[in-house]
C-alpha cells in the first residue's frame, strides 16, 4: 500500500450512521478508501480521529502521548466497563490498579480456575445429554458465569444464575447497541453492581469470607493511592471486571466451535496434535472472528506524527479488527490458519485483540491469560470430550452489529459425552 502523508478530513461530515451500518469494518473501509491510515471524521458531533495498522497502534499505546480517563463515552460505563474503573485510569492510580489485577492472575489461581472450569462443563455436558438440544452461547454463558464466581470468592445461588449470567451478557451486548439493547445493557449493569456492592460490604463486615487471594478478597481490601480503601462502589465495578469479561468469553467459545464445524480439520487436529495446536487454535479464533472493534484515548498533549497534529483533548479511535485481518500484516487474513501462529513472533503491536504493548505496564488487558486459558480448556472439551450434532441453522454472522455472534447462537444436539 502506498503511504500517504497527508491526513485525510471529513470535517463536517457526521459519520454515526456508516459507523452503525458498516460496523467492525468502518474505519478499515474509510482507510483503504482515503489510501491513508489516518483520517478525521465527526461521530456523535465529535471530532474524531481514526488511525490503523502496527505504526498507529504503537503510537496509540504510548501513555506519554494518550490518556484514557475520559475518553470512554458515557453509554460505554453505564453498560459494559463501569464507571471509575481501570480501564479509564492513567499513570500512577493505573500502574497501581493495574498491579492488583496482576496479583490475580497468579500460577495457583489459574491452576485453580482450570480444576473449577472443568467441573462445571462435566455439571453441564451431563445435563445437556437430557436435552434435544441446546443453545451453546447460551449454555457457556451460565458456564462461564458459574465458573467466575466460585473462582472470584462471589457467592451465586442456584435460583439467580440465570438472572446474573443473562445481565452480565446484557451489559456486554449493549455497549454497542441503540434502542433496546442499550437500555437492557444499563439497567444489567445497575442490577450488577447493586449485587456485587452488596457482597463487597458483606466481606468488610466479615459476613462473608471469600478464599484468601481470590479476586473477591483482594479487591475489597485493596486500598488506593492515599491509603484508603477503594469506594464500595469503585470495589464492585472492578470485580465486576473479572466476572464480565469471564463470563464474555462464552461469544469466543462460540465461535471457537463455529471454526471446528465449519474447518472440520481443526476439531482432528485438536484431538490429536496435542497442547501447540490448541494454543495456535486459540491465537486464530482470536484473530479471525470479531470481538473488539476498537478502542478509544485521548491526546495528552499536542503531538505530529506522520506529519499530522493529534492536538490535545482530541478523540482518537484505533481500529483493532482492522489490525488483526492487516494484509500488510497477516498473510490470507480472511482465511482461518492457526497454523500461521507455528512459529511467529510475539508482536506486541501486530496482535491485539485484547489491547498492545505489555500488559504489566500499559492498557493491555491485564485478563488476556485468562481468557487464553479458559478457551483452551473449552476446546479441548469440545473436541475431545463430548460428541454431538449440528444441525441445520444460520450460522453466519454480521460485521455490522457490535458485538456479533452466528444467527442462531450455535445450535447443537444429540450430547453425548465421552
């Protein structure tokens, strides 16, 4: 592609509704249109910048130029991340915060999560044999949602695990809806955070007594910079972020089943080829299928890049699904091959379906071991452990909405476990 070093601006054109029509491909689209990885538009009245490829995602995660308090509209906290919450920190509050996500995700609480994990697709795959057939995004999100909260240290009665695991999904799927699904989202995430407060206050007054290390134990007796104790508040939004994005996993479980049936190849090569082509699986589905389609900062202070002024307080926009099908970067990008993950690089700026540069340090999510190790269990399950049947359905899935899922939420039956 040739490089262009002039940005390309749309100055009074308001681009809301290509956004919403063209969905995970609308700043790819505009890119390869313009012939520019840099370009301006307006959405919402905003101005906006918009930049793509492993240049721009470099520049995109260096704090010295970008901050993310404040950059996150408002409709996203009141639905998917909360308000106060790490994502929208910066510098010394961030490192800090960031640092208590970390001490979570140590050796002995993954090895904890995968014993928990598998225990509860043994409780579902059980039940599933009784059914006709199930609904599998569905099922992983009760899964999901069950597995979260015993791993956390948040108790979950039997009776509401279908309220929680239906409210955490809600709040997931309406950060990029209007309507409706907007509404659902907020009124999800207020119900969530009014359960999970509740718990944090139980655990101060020693009502409860959650594992020691578990997430629920260290986020609410985490203190702050000025030695305080975080806000109930603040402490529920951020356990909420380990239960959330747990329970999110279930979109990647589905489609991670999706490419097993559609790419029969891989379910064989997952029974048989053993732990490095499951990781190369799970790098694919992470690439391959929609999840995030970009993420927001703010300019800190007036900077040129590319001969370009990003001026201060400006919006910019970093296209993630656009990074992670780059031809400039992937070979065949719109084929499924977890091959290609044999024996590449880790680059921290090529790949980034879960944020760039170095998690310990920056904004790339601290949870991303999670999310590999939870779909690595649920593959292997799905391919070595049970049997079952696809029926006829739609299974295609829109770019436009965000998120996305197949049409039919992936339809299976005839369980049989092995």
């Amino acid at each position: 592609m040739k490089k262009n070093n002039q940005i390309k601006c749309v100055k009074f054109v308001e681009s809301s509704p290509m956004l919403l029509w063209e969905g995970y491909k609308f700043i790819s689209n505009r890119g390869r249109k313009l012939r520019t990885d840099i370009f301006e538009t307006r959405i919402m009245g905003k101005k906006v910048i918009c930049i793509r490829g492993s240049e721009a995602a470099e520049v995109f995660y260096d704090e010295r130029r970008f901050k993310r308090k404040g950059a996150a509209p408002k409709r996203v906290q009141k639905t998917l991340t909360g308000e106060n919450g790490v994502q929208g920190l910066d510098g010394a509050e961030h490192s800090q915060r960031k640092m208590m996500f970390l001490s979570i995700m140590n050796s002995a609480n993954l090895e904890l999560l995968q014993r928990i994990l598998l225990k509860q697709w043994e409780i579902s795959s059980r039940r599933w044999e009784r059914k006709k057939q199930i609904l599998l995004f569905d099922e992983m999100q009760e899964l999901l949602c069950k597995a979260a909260c015993q791993w956390a240290g948040v108790p979950l009665k039997k009776c509401e695990i279908k309220l929680r695991a239906d409210d955490l999904g809600k709040m997931v799927d309406g950060f990029g809806g209007i309507g409706p699904r907007y509404w659902e989202g907020k009124c999800a995430r207020k119900r969530t955070e009014a359960w999970i407060k509740d718990i944090i206050e139980q655990i101060r007054s020693h009502k409860l007594h959650p594992r020691i290390g578990s997430a629920a134990y260290i986020i609410a007796w985490h203190y702050n910079l000025t030695g305080e104790l975080l806000s109930s508040q603040i402490a529920a939004v951020e356990l909420i972020n380990i239960i959330r994005p747990i329970t999110a996993i279930a979109t990647y479980v589905t489609f991670g089943a999706h490419a097993m049936y559609t790419h029969p190849v891989c379910r064989k090569k997952l029974q048989s080829m053993g732990e490095r082509y499951v990781d190369m699986f799970v790098q694919e589905v992470r690439r391959y299928y929609p999840f995030t389609p970009f993420v927001g900062a703010l300019v800190k202070k007036s900077f040129f890049w590319k001969n370009h002024l990003f001026k201060k307080g400006t919006l910019v926009l970093l296209d993630v699904y656009g990074i992670d099908h780059d031809p400039r970067i992937w070979d065949w990008p719109n084929e499924f091959r977890p091959e290609r993950f044999f024996d590449r690089a880790k680059e921290p700026y090529e790949f980034i379906p879960q944020g760039g540069g170095d998690a310990s340090k920056g904004h790339r999510c601290a949870g991303e071991i999670v999310t590999i190790t939870v779909m690595k269990e649920s593959f292997l399950y799905l391919a070595g452990k049970i049997d079952y049947n696809v029926p006829r359905q739609n299974l295609k899935y829109s770019l436009r909405r965000i998120p996305t899922l197949p049409k039919s939420r992936f339809v299976i039956s005839r369980v049989r476990r092995k």
